[in-house]
C-alpha cells in the first residue's frame, strides 16, 4: 500500500512539474497577423497590439476556433513590415508597448491561445546599434593593444564587427559602406546578415529568445531559413539543430515554426533540426497540391501526396507537425486566384484546414480578401465591415490595390453560408476529431479519382473525405475500408450536403465527410 501512494504520489509530481510547459499542446490552428494592418484601437490609423487583443474572442475558441496567432515582426523597425528589427527585445511604438504585448499575452492565456512571435535571424535591421557600431569601428584602425582602451570603438575588439560578415573585397549579394568595407545582405542593403556562426551572437540569440519565451509566448516562427548561410542547407540545420537544443534545455515545451521557402526534398531535409514544424509551400498557393486538387478534381492524388509527405517528414523527424497553408504575406491571396469563387474558397479551406499537423489561416482569407502584385496589396487592412470603417487601419502607403467586398467580419459572421462561417464550421469539425491533428495519415484507395480519402490513426480512428471532383461518389458503409464507421460531420462547399443510411454515403461534388 505504502509503496502503491510513494508511486502515485511521483506519478503525480511529474504530470504537475510537466503541467506548466510542456504539457502545452502543440497541435493548434493557427491565424497569421500583420499587426499594422489588423485592427487600430486608438483611431491613429495604424493597427496595434491592443487592437489585436480586442479582436480575441473572434479569433478564439468562441469564435472563428484557432487555437495559436502568429504574430508578423513586432519589434521596432524602420519598415512598415518591419522584418528589419533594430531592437530584439522591444515593441514597436507603432504598434504600442511591452505592457500591451504584455496583456496581449495575458489575453491569450485566458483564452487557451498560443502566441507566436516572428524572429528574424537572418539579418538585422542596418539601422541596428549592433550594425552601426560595427561599422563605425571598421573605419579606423585596430588599436593593436592588450588589453584594448576602448572595446566599444576599436575594431579588433568591439564584438559587434564578428556580428555580421564584412569584407574589402565586394561580392553578389554585398553592399558597400562609405568607408570602403563591404558587407552581405541577400535581403538588400537595409538588411545586413548577421553571423550566424559568432559565438557572441549565438548567445544573444539565446538571450532574446529566453526573453520572449520567459514572458510567456509559445514559440517561434522563423523567418528565411534557408538563407542563414547562404542557402548552405547543412549549415541552416546545424544552426537551427543547436538552437532547439539549446531552448528545450530551458523551454522544452517551445513550438518552433520555420519559413524554408523552397521545394519539397529540401523542406525535408530541414526537418531533422528537430523544428517542430515547416511551412508546407509545395502544397501551398496558385501551383501548389491542394488548389490542383480542388481545381482538378483530382482528390485521391491529393490524398496519396498528403500521407506521403506525412511519411517523408516524420521519418526525418518522428515529432514532425506539418504546417499547411493556402498563402502568407509574401503570396498573393487565394481568393484572388479562386477567382472569388466561394464554393472553390470553401473547398480548398476544408482541404487544407483538415489536413494533418497545424494549419496556418492568414488574416482576412477567412472573409475572401483579395491581394496580389506588390507586398502592400498581400498586407491590407482587415474588412472588419463593409459598411462601418471603425478601427479599420490605413493600408500600406504603397499598396495600389484596393479590396472591394460586398461583406466584411460583421456581415459575415451574421450570414450562415458565409465563407467566415464556413471556417468556422470547418475548424469545429477539425476540434471535434483531435486525430486529424496528429494521428498517423495514410490515403484510402476508395471511391474515384476525386475522392480525396484519408484515415488517421491516433487515439480513434477517423476518415475524412472530400469529393472534389464534378460527380456524385457513393461510397458503401456496411462493407469495405468505412464498414463500422459512423458519419460524424458533413460540409458543403457548393449546393448540397451528403446524404447517408446504413449502407451507402452518397457525396455530391464539392462535399466533405468525417467518419469515425
Ligand atoms: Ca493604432
């Protein structure tokens, strides 16, 4: 008896030392924000983090049903985007202080919402101090003393110079300073590269991420990594593999997201790093899988690509969360190249947003915003309403594009078959049958070739089917891989619903079942 409560007693003390961080579930759908284009709470045009704040319950569980937002840079930056920081472990004033992203945080904790904040470590801003001081140093000589004067300005000694890679010799890629040096920035002369490989840096590094992490945020999403070395991919996961190594130490629990915007083998060769998660741009935007698919009628070798990537990224990494999505900042939007179509709109969110591992919804998709061509057009406000422009923020000064929506959140949101609630329909779904989050995928070779069929294996087992192509499929439910499966959810992207009795499921086009 005695030995039975010691057991239960240490059973007991590990689930609660395990409670607070990594007992944190990493499967989320998550909702990507441009905070200056979100939602402005103080009427000066620009959104902020007190505006995101107010929009929670939108978002959240009660609302549209993501559990994660990543938020888009939020330290300051002289750019708009502000994907050039010159300060790691602060807010923009634009976007309001350390005590609004403080309640921001504390905003999402009572709302069971990770936070993501974007880290850029491919480069600094060349307005940082860090860059200034360096440069400043390179222009005189090394004082050739031990120990030096003045570390701050001698370039021998200032550690700042190690920060970046400078050169005498100019190169593709390398910008000049007046004082003849040289440095690199694939990103341009505004974005310096930082030196990845300075041990000085790494530590900072670490430094700002334990910030941010000590505050409460749940991860990371980081920003180019397949430039951190040069397009080098064997050094970009020596980075990325010591930098989840060094976080779980302290923060085991810490979701990292990485942007490695490239083809399908090279993602997979990023996710031995131990990253948690990549963006998945082969199946992504105009060209990718998922809008093929939907376009193409052609489900089952959507499914067949599904639960082989699935396969080829958890081989890399047993704990791979794939991180699929329809388009980002950098893309146009899907409503774009949908051509607005709402059934098409709503076939592709129920493809990707039941697809494995953690979605990434970028704001204003769920309400059909438009965008393309130049950057400012993919990052314009937020249509809270078509009708009424509070808290609406001003675009981009460089955007030449307009949105033109009949309906905005509000109108949306008060009308059932309204794309909004058609993602909210689809993410309750996804909540409903936690094994399409994580469980183990493989393609159901039933149905014809626009039946998109997938069964994930977890803690039950669920099936779910999209008909993406032009004609009614049945499907027999007494026999073959659905016999002893129950219809749990139907959706509609077009006309009608399917329609099931004991032995058949019949779908019509552009229709989505789950069984279980
Ligand atoms: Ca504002």
């Amino acid at each position: 008896m005695k030995r039975t409560a010691l057991l239960l007693a240490l059973l007991m003390l590990c689930a609660g030392a395990a409670s607070s961080e990594t007992a944190f579930d990493k499967h989320r759908v998550y909702y990507e924000i441009f905070v200056g284009g979100f939602y402005d709470s103080d009427g000066d045009g620009m959104g902020d983090l007190n505006g995101v704040r107010q929009k929670l319950d939108i978002l959240g569980p009660e609302g549209l049903g993501v559990g994660g937002v990543w938020l888009m840079p939020v330290m300051p930056s002289p750019s708009y985007h502000k994907y050039d920081v010159t300060d790691y472990r602060a807010i923009d004033p634009a976007y309001g202080t350390m005590a609004d992203f403080d309640a921001l945080l504390a905003a999402c904790g009572e709302r069971d919402i990770a936070l993501l904040v974007d880290l850029v470590l491919n480069h600094s801003s060349s307005e940082h101090p860090w860059f200034l001081s360096a440069a400043r140093s390179l222009s005189i000589p090394p004082c050739g003393q031990e120990p030096c004067a003045d570390a701050a300005l001698c370039p021998a000694h200032n550690p700042y110079c190690g920060y970046y890679h400078f050169s005498k010799t100019p190169a593709s890629g390398w910008h000049s300073l007046p004082n003849g040096w040289y440095y690199q920035g694939a990103f341009g002369p505004h974005m310096p590269d930082l030196n990845l490989s300075n041990e000085a840096l790494r530590a900072e590094i670490l430094s700002v991420a334990d910030f941010w992490l000590s505050k409460g945020v749940a991860g990371f999403r980081l920003d180019a990594v397949i430039e951190y070395e040069n397009r080098n991919t064997a050094q970009n996961v020596a980075f990325l593999s010591w930098f989840r190594t060094e976080l779980a130490a302290r923060h085991p629990s810490a979701y990292l997201v990485g942007e490695a915007w490239t083809d399908a083998a090279t993602i997979a060769r990023y996710y031995p790093s131990g990253v948690d998660s990549f963006f998945n741009f082969p199946f992504s935007q105009n060209d990718g899988a998922i809008v093929a698919a939907v376009r193409g009628g052609k489900g089952r070798a959507l499914a067949e690509k599904a639960a082989a990537w699935q396969a080829t990224i958890r081989a890399a990494n047993p704990d791979a969360i794939d991180a699929p999505f329809l388009s980002n900042h950098d893309n146009a939007r899907s409503a774009g190249f949908l051509a607005r179509k709402l059934p098409l709109m709503k076939m592709c969110a129920a493809v990707y947003l039941l697809l494995p591992g953690n979605p990434f919804i970028y704001y204003g998709e769920e309400i059909g915003m438009t965008g393309s061509g130049r950057d400012e057009n993919k990052r314009q406000p937020m249509v809270w309403s078509a009708g009424d422009s509070t808290g609406i923020p001003n675009p981009p000064a460089d955007a030449d594009q307009t949105q033109s929506l009949a309906a905005g959140v509000a109108e949306q949101i008060g009308d059932p078959d309204s794309l909004w609630r058609f993602y909210q329909q689809t993410l309750r779904v996804r909540a409903r049958h936690p094994e399409i989050a994580y469980g183990a995928v493989t393609a159901l070779p039933i149905g014809e070739s626009g039946l998109c069929a997938l069964r994930f294996d977890g803690g039950g087992t669920v099936v779910v089917l999209h008909n993406v192509g032009k004609t009614e499929i049945r499907l027999p439910l007494a026999e073959g891989p659905l016999a002893g499966l129950t219809v749990m959810d139907c959706l509609r992207a077009d006309a009608a619903l399917p329609t099931f009795d004991k032995t058949t499921l019949t779908m019509p086009p552009m229709t989505t079942a789950v069984l279980r």
